[in-house]
C-alpha cells in the first residue's frame, strides 16, 4: 500500500466515523424526543394504592373492573366477585413496566402494529384506563401487537412462529409516546368472563343425589361417605361408574361466565339436580341448555348448615377426643365460610360447558349397567 491509499483509507475510516456518531446522536435524540427513556417506568406517577378502577376496551367488547372496600368486582356481570389474584398482578405489571425501546410511528402507522384507540378505526388494540376512586383517569394507554421471540428450543405448535416476548404500547398523554415494553401482558383481555372469580361452588360428601327431568327421575344412595352406591328403594342394578362420574361432577364444578339475559332453549326441559350431603347441606341445579350454542345454564342454591355437634366415634378413647372436637370445629368453621360464599353466588345463572354436565343429564335407564350380550352356543365335537 503506497502513502496515496493509506490516505485515502484514514479518510474513508473517518467519514464512516463521523456518520455512525451522527446517527448515534440521532437516535438519542429521538428517545429524548420521544419523552421515554430505555430501562424507565412507563408510568412512573402511577401507585397501586391509588387504583380503584380499570377499564379494558378493545374492538369488540368492553369490562370494567371496580374496587368495592375490600373486594373487586365486574361491572358488566352485575358486580360479580372478580379475580382478586388477577387483577393485582395486572396493576403491580403496570406499575412496574420499564421500557426497552422508543419508536417514532407516525399516526398513518399506527394500526400496523395494532394501536389504534377502539372505535377509532381499523387496527384497534386494547385500551387500558387506569382511574382512581373518584372516576379520574390516572393512565391510560393502547396494548398493541406482541413481539414474537424465535424459541427453536419449544417444540409445541403455538411455538412455531416465536412466542410472546414484548408488546407495542401507546401511552394516551400529551406526547402520546409509542414504545416497547418486554412483558407481553397476555392477560390483560377486555372479555368480561376472563375477570371473574372461577372460585366455585365444590359439592361434596353426598349421601343422596336424585336427578329429575323430562327423561324420568332417577335417585342414588350410600348409607356411609364410603360406602358403595345403589338406587335408593331397590331400584335394581346400578352401573357403579355411572354413579361415580356424577357424584365427582358436582365436585368439579366450573363456570365460564355469568349469564346475563340469557335464556333456555326450552324452560320445560330443566332438569333439577338435588344432592343432600353429610354436613346437613341441600344444593339444587338447574340446568338447562342455552338458546344459542351447545353450553348449558346453571342455577345453583345451597339450604341447611353444618352440624354443630360432632357425633363421637364409636370406641372413642378419652385421650383422643380433644384432637378431633378441635379438628371439627376448625372444619366446621371452613365449611361454613364456603357456604356463605356459596349462597351468596346463588344470585347468578352460569354458562357451563356441555362436558361439565353431562354425567348429571343421563335417564335412568343410562344409570343401568349395559346387558352383555349372549353367548353363541360352543360348537359340538365330533
């Protein structure tokens, strides 16, 4: 290389220098510009103790949550207790948010990466507004389009085109600043029945269950809470898997969400479910199935109270007594709590998935056990 090139080379480096600097201090400027700096608080002003509502809004559908005294509940299913867990993790994820890049996105961009305010246009994302007791907004911001993050380390299907790793963000202020967050918020839906306490009611030791509907009325018994299953007033043969399937049915319980104004396919088809437990306790279903969709309705109400007094064991020794007048009364005091809860939540109608019902919908005749089919007769020998 002679001293002409070398030159020539030192300038080159130098112009190549002097760009990368320049656009360095561009892109400083323009997250200055932007009014978020990268590795602060997206809401910096923002104090979990302040929050008393939430407003979520996407395209479609709208919630709102509201804190009353010690409790949240949902606005749009007639102050339904909702997800205590749920809702503080979302706030605490909100107060906490740290921003990891700033982005300059001219309004005509907005509904590529999905932030554009609900019912505003196309390429709505989910409005999140923060409020306080007295109904003032404390932040509000848009919830765009995840970032995908390549894991080729996950095998599963909903893996194959990455997985959430960060989201675009609008923050509703006078800067109107678009950054990225690295937390997806996948939770933070505007579905009303994603915030409900799903805490249902747990039917248990049951001593009789009687079924009774348009296909007839069928009734089961066991004399103790281990006890083996039969018709009650020698009914005849009872399938015992049959039996079993009901019973832990009522036990697994659950709910997808609350029924408002919705109506039965047909009012004279409800069929009514009565299980009486050990504890003294009746609860009695409703069920019937929906206008609309393959989903049932479900009414639920629970009468009678625990027992007060525990019956002692038979060949109780003195020693043990105390243990187990304590060990009841601390279960008394749980089963009581559990049904006031469930009384209260009697209140509502639920929609509930076909398969969460089923075992309780079968005839009598589907309570029978299957006759088995007759032999052919062996072939003679010879």
């Amino acid at each position: 290389m002679n001293r002409k090139q070398f030159l020539i080379l030192v300038i080159a480096l130098a112009i190549l220098g002097g760009v990368g600097t320049a656009l360095f201090w561009q892109d400083i400027e323009a997250y200055r510009a932007s009014g978020s700096k990268i590795g602060a608080k997206l809401l910096p002003g923002l104090k979990v103790a302040d929050v008393a509502q939430i407003e979520l809004r996407d395209a479609k559908t709208h919630t709102t949550l509201v804190r009353k005294e010690k409790h949240w509940v949902v606005q749009e299913r007639e102050g339904y207790p909702a997800d205590f867990k749920a809702i503080s993790d979302l706030i605490i994820k909100l107060a906490d948010l740290k921003v990891v890049q700033a982005d300059t996105v001219g309004e005509s961009l907005l509904a590529r990466v999905e932030l554009v305010q609900p019912g505003k246009g196309e390429g709505a994302g989910t409005l999140v507004d923060i409020k306080d007791a007295s109904g003032k907004s404390l932040a509000a911001i848009v919830l765009g389009k995840k970032i995908l993050k390549k894991d080729p380390g996950n095998p599963l299907p909903a893996a194959q085109d990455g997985v959430p790793a960060g989201r675009y963000v609008r923050v509703l202020s006078s800067n109107d600043q678009i950054v990225v967050v690295s937390d997806p918020l996948t939770n933070a839906e505007a579905q009303a029945g994603r915030w409900l306490d799903k805490d249902f009611a747990k039917i248990e030791r049951i001593r009789t269950l009687t079924v009774s509907g348009e296909n007839g009325q069928w009734k089961i018994t066991r004399d103790v809470e281990w006890g083996q299953w039969q018709f009650a007033g020698g009914g005849g043969a009872l399938d015992a898997s049959a039996a079993v399937a009901a019973v832990n049915a009522l036990g697994q319980l659950s709910f997808d969400d609350v029924a408002i104004g919705a109506k039965p396919a047909d009012a004279g088809k409800t069929v009514t479910v009565t299980a009486e437990t050990f504890d003294n306790l009746v609860y009695t279903l409703g069920i019937a199935r929906r206008a609309s969709g393959d989903d049932y309705l479900l009414k639920v109400t629970v009468a009678g109270e625990p027992p007060k007094v525990r019956e002692p064991e038979k060949g109780e020794k003195p020693e043990d007594k105390d243990r187990r007048d304590k060990e009841f009364a601390e279960t008394r005091q749980r089963l009581e709590l559990r049904v006031g809860r469930d009384k209260a939540r009697g209140a509502w109608t639920y929609v509930v998935d076909a398969k969460q019902v089923a075992p309780l919908l079968k005839s009598h005749s589907d309570m029978v056990p299957a006759s088995k089919p007759a032999l052919a007769d062996a072939p003679r020998r010879r």
